[in-house]
C-alpha cells in the first residue's frame, strides 16, 4: 500500500459490494476498488476497507487572484480571491489546461499544507473577500473543501468552487450547502463529446445545474471553452444556449473561452476570436442576457450591459474593471434594473494581479 493511502482521512459516500469490493458513491463513475486501490481520480482509494482521502489538507499551491479569473463577473466584482486546488481529477479531458495539476500522480504535487482554519486566517489576512477551490475539481475533494468552507464562513469570507459538476445527487447536496458561488464547466452539450473526450457523461453535469438553480441559493456562472471542430458549431450553441434559457433563465451568465492545444489534443488550433464572438452573438439572440468572451482581449465580450437599457453597467479589460454603472447592491445607475448576482458595495480594486502565497498555520491557542 503507497504511503499517500496510509496518510490520508476517511471519506465518505461509498458501500460495499458483494464481491468484496467497496463502490465509491460520490460521482457517477462509481469506482470499484480492492483493498490498496485508488479510483481514477487518484485522491479517494480503499484503505482497512473503507474509503480514504489522500489529499486532505494538502495543495498543489495557494495564489491570490482577481475573482474574474475563475470566471465570476457577477459575483463581488474586483475583488481578490484566495485559488488553491489539490491534485487528480474524475473526468479525463483529453484537453485539459491544468494537466500538469488534474492529472498529477505525484505525491510532490502537493507541496502546500494547509489546515481550514489557516487558510481562512489567510484570506482574512489577504484581503480576500472569497476563496476558490480551483485548478483542479474539489467534487474530489469534498471534505477538505466543506471543512475549508465552514471555516471561512465562520469568519465572513465566502467560498467559490470552480467545477465540472460530475457529482451525484447526495454529495451533491452536501456540498454546495457549503458554497457560495461556483463556475461550472460544462464542457460542451452532446454525450458524444462527453464519452469521447472527457470519459464521462452529459446527463449529470446537466442536473447539477439545474439543481443549482432550482434547489439552492449559489450564485453561480457557466463556462465552455470552444474547441475548434470538435464542440463549436452554430447547431451545438444554438442548442446549448437555447437550454440555458429554457432551463435555467436568461440571467445565468455564460462564459464563452478560447482554447488553446494542450495535454493531449495539441493537433487542434487555438480558437479564433470570431468563433467566440460568433456564439456571444447566437446566445444573445436566443436571449441570454449576460454572455461573455474569454481568454480573448475583447473589451465589448468582458463587459456587462443591462437588459434594461442597454448601456453598460461594468466595463472590463482582461481582468480588471474600467467602468461602473451600478448602485452598491447591483442597479443599474440609468434605469434602475436589478443586474443578478451577488454585489456588496462599490467594485472591489484588486485589478489583475496574480499573486502567490505560502500559507502559514496559526499559532497554538
């Protein structure tokens, strides 16, 4: 048995099978482990059995960013958050952007040590008005985020998860009991893109979502990256956005980003800025009120317009705010229109700094 195995905690959502195996129960891929085994998100294996988690308390970095970054542009606009993630993850992209993190099998990875309690002390001393489970999906490691998250709450700062939703209903639950905002990938809206490339399913990211906004008070925002060829044709947006609207409303916001080739799909070209502008167009035509460009320098694709004027509410370049139309709880300056999400007085400054950090356990009480 590796020696990340032996130091790990317990975890939970799992049962035992009849063929002596135990069946890990937190996402639909439902891994069957012997003992010593790990599932394929590397972090949860078997261990006495029962299941463990390898990563608790352990990241593969701490960094302080814009909150725009994750994307959220709805949610405490300008303000700084505190980015740290683990290792592994429970889908399997062939086009990952954090590789080097998601799919690590490296103890070394994890180089950060941090308990819930600092890395709250740590945000408080920061500045951050947020921190984001990030880098790599914190579905996998649900019980050092709900501990981090308690934690924060505890101290008044809030919790972003920045996920691709691949989780089942009763963790689902427990988890976003504990969050206050999240970005949620969906990576692309067929079953052929989702088995073939990702090696999972649609079905599941889609009820999470709908979840989210029927079942709970995140706040949360969308992003699909477009991959030239493969899940940025005018008929899949056409039909993605069309049931962001008839599903989840039109204040949802929608982050449209550029891919770039990586990890194993590097025979794909960088996507044009005109496709993402193309689908910020089919999404506003089919009624999306709030649609943005990513990794793209596109000022009118960053910005924020109210639905009920037309004018522009926030002005964005990059990462850092411009412009600033809104009353302190989130009106429109002109017309007086309510723009959703979550705003706590004037934009925060943090603008779009990249800042790393070592966190440091508080002293013994």
């Amino acid at each position: 048995m590796d020696e990340a195995i032996i130091d790990s905690v317990p975890g939970r959502y799992w049962h035992k099978l009849d063929d002596g195996r135990i069946q890990c129960d937190l996402c639909p891929r439902y891994c069957r482990l012997n003992e010593g085994q790990r599932g394929l998100c590397f972090v949860r294996g078997r261990k006495d059995d029962a299941m463990v988690l390898t990563t608790y308390g352990r990241s593969s970095g701490f960094c302080v960013d814009p909150i725009e970054k994750k994307p959220l542009n709805h949610f405490l606009p300008g303000t700084a958050v505190l980015s740290f993630g683990t290792a592994g993850c429970n889908l399997a992209c062939k086009f990952c952007q954090n590789w080097d993190i998601s799919k690590s099998r490296e103890v070394d990875t994890l180089a950060g040590a941090a308990s819930p309690k600092a890395l709250a002390v740590a945000a408080q001393r920061l500045g951050c008005r947020s921190v984001a489970f990030t880098y790599n999906d914190p579905v996998i490691f649900l019980e050092y985020a709900v501990d981090v998250a308690d934690a924060c709450r505890a101290v008044g700062v809030k919790s972003v998860a920045v996920t691709a939703a691949y989780i089942c209903d009763e963790p689902r639950a427990e988890f976003y009991k504990h969050m206050d905002a999240a970005n949620v990938d969906l990576k692309a809206f067929t079953e052929r893109f989702y088995h073939r490339i990702c090696g999972g399913h649609l079905q599941p990211v889609l009820d999470t979502l709908v979840y989210l906004k029927h079942e709970t008070q995140v706040w949360f925002e969308i992003t699909t990256l477009l991959i030239p060829g493969e899940n940025d044709s005018e008929g899949e947006i056409e039909a993605l956005t069309q049931w962001v609207v008839e599903k989840l409303g039109p204040d949802v916001p929608l982050h449209f980003s550029a891919y770039h080739p990586d990890w194993k799909m590097t025979d794909k070209p960088n996507t044009p800025p005109e496709t993402l502008r193309r689908a910020r167009a089919i999404a506003m035509k089919n009624g999306i009120h709030y649609c943005y460009t990513g990794n793209i320098h596109d000022p009118e694709g960053g910005g924020t317009y109210c639905p009920g004027c037309g004018k522009q509410a926030i002005g964005r370049d990059w990462y850092e705010i411009l412009g600033w139309n809104l009353t302190d709880d989130g009106h429109c300056r002109d017309c007086g229109t309510a723009i959703p999400g979550v705003f706590d007085g004037p934009p925060g400054k943090w603008g779009r700094r990249r800042m790393p950090v070592r966190i440091v356990e508080p002293a013994a009480e």
